[in-house]
C-alpha cells in the first residue's frame, strides 16, 4: 500500500502577482490549464497500489484543493482524496509528523508514504514512476529515502547531497551528508566532484520509520507530534477524509523542517538518483522555461505586440502587452497588477511582497477574483464608500447567514435563481430581479437551482473591509 502525501502551501513570493498568500504557488496554473497542485495530484495518482491521496494544508486552502482534486476525478482512477488541515503553516516535520500518526491508525505502520512538494513540476510520469518504484523496496528496509536530483549546473539555490556506496539493489545509494546551500565556488565543486546531488525535497519512507526516528532524533517534537494527534482525534470529524489539527496543541510542535530534524542526524538514509525531469518553479526564470521560445527569445503566453524585442517572457490574463525596444524582461499582468523585472532579478520580486505588507496593501494576499467554498466573487471596481462585486454561487451553495455593521446591499441577480434570506424574510429573486439588504439586517444567499447563479452586488458605507462581518451560521464551519 502507498499513500502519496502531498504537502501543500507556502506564498511563493517570487511569482507574484500570480501567486499570493490567499492564492498560492500550488494553485498557479500552467498553460495547459493545470494547476501545479493538479498536476502533482495526477503523479501521485499515476502510480501503483495508491490507497488515498492525503493533502497536509491550511485549513484556508481546503476548500480550494478539494475542488482541484474534485476537477481531475475521472483521471484518477480509485484514489481517494483525503485532508489533514493545518491552523498554520509549521514546516515539514510537524506536517510530516502528524501525516504519519494518522496514515499509521489508519493503514498501519508498514504503509509506505511517498512525500511530495505540491509546486513541484515533472513532466515525465514513466520515469517518475520507475524512480518511485526503487525507492520503495528501501523503504520497506527501514530507510529514509529522499529523492535527489542530477545537477546540470552549479546552482546556488538548491541544497545538495553527497552520496556513497550503492544499497542493496543497485537503485540507491548511501547518504554521505546534506549540504546547505553553497557559495559559487563550492556549487562548482560539488558539480566536478560528480556525487552530489540536488535535493528534491521528496522522501518515501514507511510511517513506522519515520515515526521511529524522529523519536530517537527529535523526541520532543514525536510526543508534541503524539499529542497533537491523540487531542485532533479528539475533536471527531471524519479523519478518513477531513480532519482539522488541534490547533492549541499544534502550537507546541517545533517550526523545523524534515531535513534539519530527522534527515541531517539520521544513519538511515539513502538516496535514488531521478530519471525524471524537474523543476521547483522557484522564479519567474523558471516558468518562463516552459514555453518554447521565438528566434529573438521572446515568449509569450497571451496577448501581445513586440517590436524590437528580445529575450523577454510575456504572460497576460486579459489586456494586450505591447513591448517596444525591450530585452531581457519578465512582464506579468493580472487584472489588478503588472510585474516589470529583468531577468537577472527575479529572485528580488519577493521584495515587492515586503513591500505591499508594509504598505497594507491587499495585492500581497488576494487577487480580483476570489475563492470561497461556495463560489466565487470578483471586485469590479470601487471607492472610498462604494464597492461593485461580481457574485458567483455553485449549484445547491449558500453563503453563510451574516451580518455588517458598516455597509448596505443591493443584490441584482444576472443569472440563475437566488434564495435570500433578509431578516425575517424569506423569499426568492428571479434573473433581472434585485433586492435591498440595509446594514445590520441578518441575511443569506443561496442556490437553489442547478446552475450557476450570478449576480452583481453593490456595497456602500462608511466601511467596506472584508472583515465587517459577523456569521451566525455557516455549512463550512465558519461561524
């Protein structure tokens, strides 16, 4: 039995305006249409004897992957998805820590866990596969096995791995020691030395050894780990499918990753050399290598009219980009945001994120369009007391019964069928119908037909921030 474990999170700055901290680097979707959390869920579920598919997440982005999961179904064949919901974000060995408390109940402690980045790209799925297939008789031995990756330059942004004698088999080898990132000097070292390796960031090992070692190497955090856990099955729910981390124990676990805790102290290790492509899409660079270039080097992934241009990566979401006399650009447009950057300092763009938290400006967090468990809503346009959404409610959803303090409603139902509750009314609105919700009324919107329902919303007040609401009841326990 396999159980890929895919853990899922971070902002991603450095793909801003793309990726942010409401929308992050897991859901950025490639020019196929697939988002690099799908696309890592299609890999997992690409492979043999899958029991489930376990996602370790925010609690906040459930909603989201679930939905990313739901989209590939058909190509998933009998793999089931299942969520282990973080209160916040912790690093990779409590996530791991705690995934392997809950695969160990429920599959037992011989279940081989394939651990796996959720912003990850490989594209070779035969070869990862086969990789994946070596790895697994290690695990079952007792190692550790990470995955590493041939360097094909003396990169300084990867960790790296020395390796020694091969294992048993021939398809692994000895861990000699972990690397952290290195100078220049060192990355071409490590290249002509010819046994180092890239780290991955990817493991397989049983659930029974992982647990064991980060007992014997990480005590403290295995009994805050054991803690957690027996308090998280506490709370109910349904952990073959849902289950939300304790979140007042969750806070005694370490912030520490899998590397620094277990895989740097332990004599278990080894590691498989990888066949397969792969890429951590850690920079606009790095995507911009996804799309076949021109005979100047442009590319270009939407709209756009370029004179005299060179070397430069395009991707718009809507509005024409023309560029004139440019070379060695990345230009990224959003509908809220545009990113100028020369290829050279891409890695600086996590510094416009510094920048718009200090600022309090909400394009670090969210994009135009936001999602919710019910649907969907999109800021139009809006001022210093009015603000135009575009509301879009799945089939059968229902916003939660809430309140403002600061603001009124106009509602105009474009298509589909609304069910509105306002204060002690109880009624429907047809398509080219409105109604008026004032400010302090108690009031729900819901779906009741089978298509979607869209509307256009019309806030005005003294204040309009997200955060002027108050749930009384809610289908997605936020209330």
């Amino acid at each position: 039995m396999l159980v890929p474990v895919v853990l899922s999170g971070g902002a991603g700055t450095r793909l801003w305006p793309v990726s942010r901290e409401g929308h992050p680097k897991p859901f950025m979707r490639l020019a196929d249409g697939l988002s690099l959390l799908q696309k890592t869920y299609l890999r997992a579920g690409g492979l043999e004897h899958v029991a489930e598919i376990l996602t370790i997440t925010n609690r906040d982005y459930y909603f989201k992957s679930k939905d990313e999961f739901q989209e590939l179904k058909g190509d998933l064949g009998n793999a089931g998805a299942s969520f282990l919901l973080e209160p916040c974000g912790r690093n990779t060995a409590p996530a791991i820590a705690l995934g392997a408390l809950r695969i160990a109940d429920l599959h037992g402690s011989d279940t081989v866990m394939l651990v796996l980045a959720a912003d990850h790209l490989i594209q070779d799925q035969a070869a990862f596969a086969k990789d994946v297939g070596h790895a697994v008789p290690l695990a079952l031995q007792g190692k550790l096995v990470t995955f590493g990756i041939r360097p094909t330059a003396p990169e300084t942004g990867f960790g790296y791995i020395e390796y020694g004698q091969a294992e048993a088999g021939g398809h692994g080898y000895s861990v000699k020691r972990f690397a952290e990132k290195p100078s220049l000097e060192k990355a071409q070292e490590y290249l002509a030395a010819g046994n180092y390796l890239w780290n991955s960031g990817m493991f397989c090992f049983t659930a029974g050894t992982i647990l064991a070692q980060l007992e014997q190497h990480a005590p403290d955090l295995y009994s805050a780990a054991l803690a957690c856990w027996e308090a998280t099955k506490a709370l109910g729910g349904e952990p073959l499918r849902m289950a939300e981390i304790d979140a007042e124990s969750f806070a005694d676990l370490s912030d520490i990753s899998i590397d620094y805790a277990i895989m740097e102290k332990s004599a278990e290790v080894a590691v498989v050399p990888a066949h397969f492509d792969w890429s951590d899409i850690g920079s606009w660079n790095a995507v911009s290598e996804l799309t076949p270039p021109d005979e100047q080097g442009n590319q270009v992934l939407g709209e756009a009219v370029l004179v005299n241009a060179a070397n430069t990566y395009i991707q718009t979401e809507g509005r024409l980009i023309a560029a004139v006399g440019v070379d060695n650009l990345i230009i990224v447009e959003t509908p809220d945001a545009v990113l100028v950057a020369n290829r050279d300092c891409t890695q600086d763009v996590k510094q416009v994120v510094q920048q718009l938290k200090h600022m309090r400006h909400d394009a670090y967090r969210l994009h135009r369009t936001v999602s919710r468990p019910w649907g969907t809503y999109t800021v139009l346009e809006e001022g210093s007391r009015f603000k135009i959404k575009r509301i879009e409610v799945k089939p059968g959803a229902s916003l939660s019964l809430q309140m403002h303090h600061h603001r009124s409603e106009h509602w105009v139902v474009v298509s589909g069928m609304a069910k509105v509750v306002n204060g002690e009314s109880e009624f429907l609105v047809n398509t080219n119908e409105s109604t008026y919700i004032p400010a302090g009324h108690q009031h729900r919107l819901q779906n009741p037909g089978v298509i979607d329902l869209v509307m256009i919303e019309v806030q005005s007040g003294e204040y309009l921030g997200e955060d002027d609401i108050q749930r009384f009841e809610d289908s997605y326990g936020r209330a």
